[in-house]
C-alpha cells in the first residue's frame, strides 16, 4: 500500500504538526511505503528526518488555481491508495481516497486587518466551500482537540464516526539557551507566535498596561517575527503610553528558550485555539502558565495553567499577577506543567495516525 503526505506546508508554523509526523512515522514498522510531497526549498530537510520516505517536490502554492489542476494531475499520477491533506486545502476534484487534517476553525470566525476585507471576506467564503468539500469526500477527518471535532462536527453536519482526534505534544529545544541582553536579570512575562486577531494581544498590552500599576519592573515580551499586525500592536503601545512592551522580532531557537527559561509567566490571550501548541512549549522549559479559558485551551493544559476570560482585561491581569506575585503558585504551576506534558507524545500522535492509515486503507 502507498500513502502519500501533503506536506507542503512544512516549516511554517502551521507545517510543525505534519513535519512532525513525518519524523515520528518514520520511526514506526509498517508495510505501508510512503511519498512525501513538499516544496522545494523543503525537499532535504525531509529526507532527513525521514530518510526511508520518497520525497517529491513540487512548488505549487495552496489555494491557487494551480493547486486544482497541476497539483490534482500530480497526485493521479502517483495513483496513491490514500492521500493524507495535512491541512484543509486540496484539489477538489481528486477522487482518490483520501484522509484530512483540520487544524480549527479560526480562519472563518476572524478577519485579518492586514489584508483587504473584500477580499479577505471573499477568501473566507472560499476556505468555507473547501472546508466542507474537504470533510465530505474525505474517508477521515484527524483534528488536535475534541473541541476542534465537535466543532467540526456542528459546522458540518458529519457524522461522529468520520473524525479522530490525535493531539500534538511540544518537545524542548535542543539549541543551547543563548541569553538576550537586553532582558538579563529583568523580570518579565512573554507571549510567542504570531499577532492576529484572535490571539488577542490587544487585550494583553492593556492588560499588561494594568499589571505595569502594581509591578512597575515588569516588561512585557512579544517574541515573533514583526509583520503588518505586528506593527499594528506597536502603535496600539504607543498610542495607549505603555512602557516596557519589547518586539523581538525573528528569535532564534537558542533565544527563545531562554525566553521561556526565564520569563515569570507565559500568557496565552487567544479567543480561538485548535491545539494552543505555545503553552505546552512552555511547559516544556519551565515556564508557568497563564492561559485564556476559551475553546480548546482548558482541554490541552488541564490543571497546569492559571485561567482568565480573555474579554475581561481586569480578569487577565488579575491572574497574571496572581503568577508573577506568588513564587509558591509558580514552582506548583511548573511542576504541573511537566506532569501535563507526559500525557502528549509525537510518537503516539504517529501511531495513532498510523492505525488510521489502516483502518482506511482496509475499507
């Protein structure tokens, strides 16, 4: 039997759970034999973390016209018994067998004040019509969270049985911590990733803004590479007086793992998360954490997190303070945060998406 993996969006952000399950597959037994497609630029690092996988490379973009008609030619011509999509854009048209993993939800509920909203509005419309598409046809739906099935399930109409959830997990960095100047013997708390909407870190700067009241040595940490939102925070900074708010930009691992070795508290704001990978990184490098109580976040972190209402800016800085202010509460809160990170493993993640691939391919 041949599965061939749509991993053309590995080594973005998005692409981290498909890179990894390409890593922890090919460390399993099995008969299957599998094709990888990526980009080209992306073509070596698969072949090095999964040398026994064929890899094919093919530039061609996501949600483009190219990717309905060269890209749905392509994938006919390796005549795959299964087609894993690692993210919900795929040619409509294959009529192979096929299995889909859906992230969440988020691109259709939020708009992005980067882009033009017509035509952001129009492109939600689009992602819509293929999201749907995408759970009809395929013979499996994989999410990260049971919320993210059931809400999968409520936007759809599908029936139960065609989804599985298979969770993430975070592994420490392997980079050696390189310290950042600037922040040494500072304390401060942190938010990594990226700054659209629904991350809320509109809510985090007046949050902080209210925290800065009561722990005036604090600073605030954005760590991410600087875009147009990105951009759009700073002047919200500047423009509500907030003091000690610091923008990164690019970090490389080695820094970042200082961030998290040595920040007082990891605050997650976000309105809307699928798997909410950054706090259980944080986890991983002793970071307590201070998360949002929306969507999937209480599912994934468990009893390892302090929780807030990310619309009450009054709640968030409550409960960062309640971190940042009580050394006893932080020591539980990494502790905990350890134990959580035993229940998510990469290798069980690729077993279970193994076991999928089977029970598929048989029917």
């Amino acid at each position: 039997m041949k599965v061939v993996v749509d991993a053309r969006e590995s080594g973005t952000s998005t692409g981290r759970y498909i890179d990894k399950l390409i890593e922890y597959l090919a460390k399993l037994e099995t008969d299957i034999s599998f094709e990888i497609i990526t980009k080209p630029k992306r073509v070596e690092y698969i072949r090095n973390i999964a040398p026994s996988f064929s890899v094919i490379s093919a530039d061609i973009k996501e949600f483009t016209f190219d990717e309905q008609l060269r890209f749905n030619s392509l994938l006919k011509s390796l005549k795959a018994d299964l087609v894993h999509f690692g993210m919900v854009q795929q040619p409509i048209l294959y009529k192979g067998k096929v299995i889909t993993s859906v992230q969440d939800l988020t691109t259709l509920r939020f708009n992005n004040p980067s882009k033009n909203l017509v035509v952001f509005k129009f492109k939600q419309l689009i992602y819509r019509f293929v999201v749907l598409i995408a759970i009809k046809k395929s013979k499996a739906i994989i999410s990260p969270s049971k919320f993210v099935k059931d809400d999968l399930i409520r936007f759809s109409g599908a029936k139960e049985n065609k989804f599985f959830v298979t969770y993430y997990s975070a592994d420490k960095i392997n980079e050696s911590s390189k310290e950042i100047n600037y922040l040494k013997r500072k304390n401060f708390i942190m938010y990594v990733g990226r700054p659209t909407p629904h991350k809320n870190l509109e809510g985090l700067v007046k949050a902080f803004r209210l925290v800065k009241k009561d722990y005036p040595d604090f600073l605030l940490v954005l760590a991410g590479k600087k875009d147009a939102n990105y951009l759009g925070i700073e002047k919200l900074v500047n423009s509500l007086g907030v003091k000690d708010v610091y923008f990164t930009d690019f970090m490389s691992d080695g820094q970042l793992r200082w961030l998290y070795e040595n920040t007082k508290a990891y605050v997650f704001p976000s309105f809307s998360e699928g798997f909410g990978l950054p706090s259980l990184e944080a986890m991983a490098h002793g970071a307590p954490v201070v998360s949002s109580n929306t969507t999937c976040l209480p599912e994934i972190n468990g009893k390892a997190a302090v929780y807030f209402n990310p619309k009450d800016i009054n709640d968030m800085a409550e409960k960062i303070e309640s971190v940042i202010s009580n050394e006893t509460l932080r020591k539980e809160l990494i502790q905990r945060g350890y134990k959580q990170l035993k229940k998510y493993s990469w290798t069980k993640t690729a077993q279970e998406t193994l076991n999928i691939y089977n029970s598929v391919l048989k029917n």
